[in-house]
C-alpha cells in the first residue's frame, strides 16, 4: 500500500508550520519580557490548528482579532466608566452572552467571533480588571495572530486554490462514474447508492464554495478568477440535474424498452463520448496548470442520436425528457472545456 494513504504529507508540512508559529511567538515573548505568553501561543494554535490554507487562516484570524477587539472594548467601557460591582459584571455578561451568541450563529464562518465574548469575561472576571489587563490581552492575541498568518503565508504556503482544483477534479470523476452507472447499466443500481453518490457530489460543490472564498483571500501568488469559478459551479450543478433526469428517464421504463435504448448504436456511442469527454477535464484539474490532454474532436451530436431514437416505438421512455436533458448535459460539457481546455 501506497504510504500517502496513510500519511498526509500536507497535514505534515502544517503541523511543522504550526510548531514554528508557536516557538517563533513564545520566543518573542521572552524578548520582549511579556508578564504572560498564554494567550499569544492559545491564539496561534487556535487561528492554525484546523485551518490548512492561507486563506483560511486568513480568515479565521480576522474574525478572531474584530472579536476580540469587540471583547476589550466592552471590558473597557465597563472598567473605565461603568465600574465593577456584582450588579453591573451581572448585566453585562448577560449582554455579552445576548450579543456574542447572536453573531455566532448567524453563519458558520461567524462562529469563531465567541473569542470576543471570552476576552471580555475573562479581563472582566479577574482578580484585578484593569485597563492594562484589557491592553495586554489585546496585544497579546494580535501578535498571535500575525504570527499565524505570517508563518502561513511565507512558509511554505498551502494554497487554497490548490485544494479548489484538486476537488474540481474528484467531483468530475464522481460525475462521470454516475453518469457511467445511470445510462450504461442496464441494471439499475441500488437507489441507497445512487443517493450515496448525489450527497457526495453536492458536498463537494459546498466545500468549492468554501475554498473559493478562502482563494479569493489569498491576494499573493497566482490571482483566482471568482466568475470563472462561478461558472464552473454552475456547469457541475447542472451537469449532475441533467444526468439524475437523464437516469430517471431512462430507468423508470420497462425493462425491454431500456434494453432496447441501451443497445443502441448511436446511443452507445453517445455515451461513451460523454465519458471520454470528463477525462481531459479531470486530468486538467488535477494537473493545477494547463491541460495535459488536450480535447480532440467535437462533442457527440445530439441530433444523430435524435433521429435514431424517432425510428423506434418507445412505449415506456421519456424520450424528450431524456434529449432534453441531453443536451443541458452537452451545453455545460462545453462551457466546462472553453474554460479549461
């Protein structure tokens, strides 16, 4: 067996990235004789630990610097003209808890600014709150986190973008393996592992979306063209509907009828064209660079398969529903190989 099956070489690479960060901050400290070092080391491995990118990084250090400088503005306040009695620590958590949760949960990415409602509790909830316990917490953490993003961009960068490609690909392959599956079996697969198949490609396409967005932080290196990226999204989306159609067409028939369609001439070529058509596109992505096949020939032509089809008495196939979506399939197909190829 192959050892990278086991071993992540990247996730290797990061964890070294990640102890960097965290001697080059505690080193820093010393030098600078900080009264603590916790918190600048508690940032790193928080803005680094789960975060492989540069633009994910990037991100999550962000939220959690505007969090935490949300946080010590209010123990400020509180500190400087509010005062610290049971009565106004009581009111005060309570609206920090109100405010803090409320952003949290507004979207996934927001759930990281509960860092600003921890820095306000914890400065305010002190043995001594103070202006200067408020400061240095806030210096703290913002070291943290130019260390973190500092050691993320300029050592040996991971690079969103490369991810991005990288699940392109495995969403066409998968693309293409149901495709395959769908139109050239003749018996229909179990529907647990269609559905097995749909939910793995429509997660792939959210986790595009994620990676795009981190890309588009990564302003150093190669620029990422969000509208291209748009595009593609949308042609892998509309790829995946008009194969479901395309199956669902095709197997809601009676068996003699698919058997029939199935051992077609022009639609066996069809579809094998379809197929050949993924493997440049796939080879591409994963090549991250310009295409390694290049695309030869044109698609299939829809409408031999059309006149075919007109010649046989279907008793139980959707015929314009299948050619329909046929040819949604062909028009992103192409969109796909302008793009890349």
């Amino acid at each position: 067996m192959r050892l990278n099956k086991f071993i992540n070489p990247e996730s290797i690479i990061h964890s070294i990235k990640t102890a960097i960060a965290c001697e080059i901050g505690f080193l820093i400290t010393k030098l600078l004789n900080f009264p603590s070092d916790l918190w600048v080391l508690v940032t790193i491995i928080a803005v680094m630990c789960a975060q492989l990118s540069v633009g994910s990084v990037i991100q999550k250090g962000y939220l959690r610097f505007v969090s935490t400088t949300l946080g010590c503005l209010i123990a400020v306040f509180v500190i400087q003209f509010v005062g610290i009695s049971t009565l106004s620590l009581t009111i005060t958590i309570a609206c920090i808890g109100l405010l803090f949760g409320y952003i949290a949960t507004r979207q996934e990415s927001a759930a990281y600014t509960f860092q600003g409602a921890l820095s306000a509790v914890i400065i305010l909830l002190n043995d001594q709150p103070t202006l200067w316990l408020a400061s240095q917490r806030f210096i703290e953490i913002t070291l943290g986190i130019i260390i973190a993003t500092f050691v993320s961009q300029f050592i040996l960068p991971i690079h969103a973008r490369t991810h991005l490609r990288r699940a392109q690909a495995n969403t066409l392959s998968t693309l293409q393996t149901y495709y395959r599956i769908g139109m050239m079996e003749e018996k229909e697969p179990d529907q647990s592992h269609y559905d097995e198949m749909d939910e793995s490609i429509v997660k792939s396409l959210t986790k595009q979306r994620s990676l795009a967005q981190d890309s588009t932080r990564e302003k150093l290196g190669l620029s990422f063209d969000l509208t291209q990226f748009v595009q593609c999204l949308y042609a892998e989306k509309a790829i995946l509907r008009a194969t479901t159609f395309m199956r669902t067409a095709l197997h809601t028939a009676h068996a003699d009828d698919i058997h029939t369609l199935q051992t077609m001439p022009s639609f066996i070529t069809f579809n094998k064209a379809i197929l050949e058509t993924f493997d440049p596109l796939i080879q591409t992505m994963k090549a991250n660079d310009s295409p390694l096949t290049k695309a030869d020939g044109a698609l299939p032509d829809l409408q031999i398969l059309q006149q075919d089809l007109n010649t046989i008495s279907f008793h139980t196939v959707d015929i314009e529903g299948l050619l329909f979506s046929a040819s949604i399939l062909l028009k992103n197909l192409q969109v796909l190989r302008r793009m890349y190829l």
